[in-house]
C-alpha cells in the first residue's frame, strides 16, 4: 500500500509553491460537485410538493433556488477551467 503512494508523495515539493490554488480548486470542485448533487433533489421536493399539493405560491422560490445552485455550479466548472499561472 505504501509504494502505491510514493509518486504522490514526491509531487508535494512541486506542488508546495500552489498549494493555495490546490486548496481553491479542490474546495471549488467540491462545492461544484455538491450543486450537481443537490439540484435533482430539490427538482424532486418541487415535483412532490407545490406540482403535487397544487401550491403554485411555493413554486417560484424553489425554481430560483435550482436556478441559483445551477449557476453556482457553473460558475465553479468556469473557475476550475480557468488557466492559473
């Protein structure tokens, strides 16, 4: 197990100078990734609730709301993609 890890290990002296935008895209991908995540189960919460009770009133939050986590998904695969030097 511990010759699996040794390259990576050996990549930390490369990486010790950006260790700061290492730590940013990986947070920015972690919460892009979340997003993703979440935006079907909030469309599932919309469909079951305010569609299937017949609540039209509580639809619109809940669409900004996808709305909002689709463009903060977005906006972390553009910062992610976005070349740093």
């Amino acid at each position: 197990m511990r010759t699996r890890f040794v390259s990576l290990w050996r990549l930390r002296t490369f990486i010790r100078p950006y260790w700061r935008q290492m730590v940013f895209a990986l947070a920015c991908t972690a919460f892009g990734v979340g997003a993703g995540t979440v935006i079907p189960l909030v469309i599932m919460r919309i469909v079951n609730g305010p569609i299937g009770h017949g609540h039209r009133h509580a639809l619109l939050p809940m669409a900004g709301l996808v709305l909002a986590l689709g463009l903060a998904e977005a906006a972390c695969m553009d910062i992610n993609d976005t070349p740093r030097s």
